[in-house]
C-alpha cells in the first residue's frame, strides 16, 4: 500500500481526492497496489467533509511519518507552499504539484533536492491543465531537439475571449464566471495580465532547452488591453484573437520567450480552441508539428494529471526522472524578432503602405504589416497614429 497527503484542500486539491474516489480501485489495480489517502492539510476546518477524520493543521505530522511517500502540494504561491516542498523532499518524499508559480520560480533548487535525495519533483499539473503535455516532451518526444513551442496556456482568459466573442459577454462578467467554475487564480490579475501564462511558458521553455527561464526574463501582455472593435475587425477577416505563449530555440545556444495576445487565422489549429480549453503546438526537429489539446483548469481535469504523476513516482519508487535545468538560459528579447504586427487607427492605405511597405488591408483602419521588430512596429504605430497594435502569429 503507498501512503499519500494532500497538502492545501482547496479546488485541485479536493479534486485530487473526489478522482482517488472515483477511481481508486482501477488505479490499485494498474499499480498492483492500493493507494491511501492518509492526511490532507489546511489550515482551515472540514467539521462536516467526509474527509474529516483525515484532515490536519500541522505540517511536521506529515514531515515526520516515514509511512508517507508521496506529498502532493495543492497550496499555490511560494509561501509555505515552497518550505513544505522543500522539507518533503528532504524528508525523502515524493512530491507532486500543481503549482506552477513555484515550479516556474523555484523548480531548480527543488529539482536539485530531489536529486540529492533521490526522490522526484513532478509537476505534469502546472501546464496545460489535464492535458497530458510534460511527460510526453520528456519521454515521446525525447529523440527531438525541440525548436518551438506556442500555446493557449490560461484557461480563464481563454475562456473570457470566447464569451465575449461568441456570446458579447462583458469581460467582468465572463471573469467572474471562471471564477465560480475554479479555473481563476486567487488575484485574478495573474490571468488577466497574462503571468499565469507567463509561468507556464518558462516551465514548458525550461524542460524543451534545458535551461532556467525566469518569469522576469519574459516579456508579458495579458488581454486587458483588448478593444472588442479589435475582436471584430479580426473576425470579419478571418482571424481569432488569443492570448499565447511562445518560446523559441535560437542559433548559437540562445533562446527567447513572450507571452501576448495575437492575431491567428482561422485556419490555424490553435484558433478553434475554445472556452477553457488549452492548446500547445510543439515542433521537434524529427518528429515535426505535434499538437496537445485538452482542459487547461478545473478540479477533475488537473486532478488527473496530479494523479498521474502520484502514480508515475509509486511505479518507479526508486527511479529518479531525470528534469534538470540547472544552467541558466542566454535569453534574446523577443522584440528583437521580425514578427508582423495588426495595426488600427485612422490612417489611409497609402500612408500604411508608405511607412510600412506591403501591408494586407483588413478592413476599417486596420493593417497587417510585413515582418519587423516591435521598435520598429512601435515606430510605424507612432508615425500613423495607430490605435492598436497587436502580434499576429
Ligand atoms: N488560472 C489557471 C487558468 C488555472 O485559468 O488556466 C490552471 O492553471
């Protein structure tokens, strides 16, 4: 039998015990073993939780019972949640998380403990959700170098975008519907403002390269800054507007990483990707495009992946995988790239094409430039008086 706790009952983590519910009994039977729920931790109380004679306020019970093997850490931020972390692994425990702010933050020191201890630190639930995307690049997709990845990594303002597309809802009422359904984060701004998106791409560009990305080396937009007039001048050309993620492998051992909204065209997989689900396109140098799809928050679906990494670690008790970004990244500025930028405002296509050179005309003041750095975007937008100025992938 393996002994595990929950550490945070909040939405993942009491989806992690409603799966170990429903499916405790299929999940015994393909480890050969049963699992045991033996602690969850919270500071607060669960008088009436059927979990209630399980439940626990003090960390050290947990740290000291060599019983426990495995520790899934459901708390968030990098609070207590990163000195339990830390104390587990010490301790020789197994630890898997759903926290992808302290991954993204703290994932070296951490996978460095682990490694010390011989225990590992698993983490398949900070990305994408459900979406089975982690394992798959480290093991189905390790004979690659990996050169893109480009993803729809926050399920909320995904989920925002959509409604507000095919619904005109307004954004605070579409956020305040994430909220109730647990796909927002606790400060809702960490979604909205795109650093929810912004851990997950240093976390996905740190296990393709190798190399530690921190979320202050990637340039960040979130979506607050969108004008519906935008959403619909794409629409009516043809183009979707979604926040993305995006990290590139560079010539000469450098790389880059941003998060923004951009224009993608309806022809493009990532487009159709709708309401709270996540998309990630990788392209590796053998296997060419891959695409993950599937839900990106919510109890059950992160549940799922948590729990997969709980039993990856009992399988292979004393088999160490082997994640490791120890060395840090030589990072380009994103706006260094030729990309080619939407532009809206009350200039003429002459005057466009003046300053730009071959733009493709959108319709109502709007303009796709040819590829430039964003100075020189930023540049034309200023010489045009743009309104608007957005990526397009
Ligand atoms: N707030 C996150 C999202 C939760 O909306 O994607 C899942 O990481």
């Amino acid at each position: 039998m393996a002994n595990i706790a929950i550490m945070g009952f909040g939405t993942v983590g009491a989806g992690v015990a409603k799966v170990l519910e429903m499916n405790g009994a299929s999940m015994a039977a393909r480890l050969e073993e049963p699992l045991h729920l033996k602690y969850i931790l919270d500071v607060r109380d669960f008088d009436q939780s059927p979990y209630a004679d399980r439940m626990i306020k003090d960390f050290s019970i947990i740290e000291n019972d060599p019983e426990v093997e495995v520790v899934v850490e459901t708390i968030g931020g990098k609070g207590v949640a990163l000195d339990f972390t830390r104390r587990c692994l010490q301790a020789g425990k197994h630890v898997v998380t759903s926290n992808k702010e302290l991954v993204a933050t703290h994932g070296k020191e951490l996978l460095a403990i682990a490694r010390a201890r011989n225990v590992n630190y698993l983490f398949e639930a900070s990305v994408g959700g459900g979406i089975p995307l982690l394992r798959p690049m480290y093991e189905c997709l390790a004979a690659n170098e990996i050169e893109e990845i480009i993803g729809i990594l926050n399920g909320t303002t995904n989920y925002i975008l959509t409604r507000m597309v095919q619904d005109e809802i307004a954004f605070s009422t579409a956020l305040q519907e994430a909220q109730g359904m647990g796909y927002a984060e606790r400060d809702p701004a960490a979604d909205v403002e795109g650093l929810d998106a912004c851990r997950k791409i240093c976390i996905l560009s740190d296990l393709a390269f190798g190399r530690e990305v921190l979320p202050d080396e990637v340039s960040t937009e979130g979506i607050s800054g969108i004008h519906l007039k935008d959403v619909d001048i794409a629409a009516a050309a043809g183009y979707r507007i979604k926040l993305l993620g995006r990290a590139i492998r560079l010539p000469e051992g450098r790389q880059t990483a941003y998060v923004a909204p951009h224009l993608v065209r309806e022809d493009c997989p990532l487009a159709g990707v709708d309401g709270v689900f996540n998309a990630v396109m990788l392209r590796g140098n053998a296997v060419g495009d891959v695409l993950f799809y599937g839900r990106g928050a919510g109890d059950l679906p992160t549940a799922s992946a948590v729990l997969s990494d709980v039993m990856d670690a009992i399988a292979h008790r004393s088999k160490r995988r082997n994640l490791d970004w120890s060395q840090s990244a030589q990072m380009v500025s994103a706006s260094e790239l030729p990309m080619s930028w939407y532009l809206r405002g009350a200039f003429s296509a002459g005057d466009a094409r003046a300053v730009c050179g071959p733009v493709t005309l959108l319709g109502d003041g709007a303009v796709i430039t040819p590829p430039m750095t964003a100075a020189k975007a930023r540049e034309a937008a200023e010489k045009l008086g743009a309104a608007a100025m957005l990526h397009v992938l």
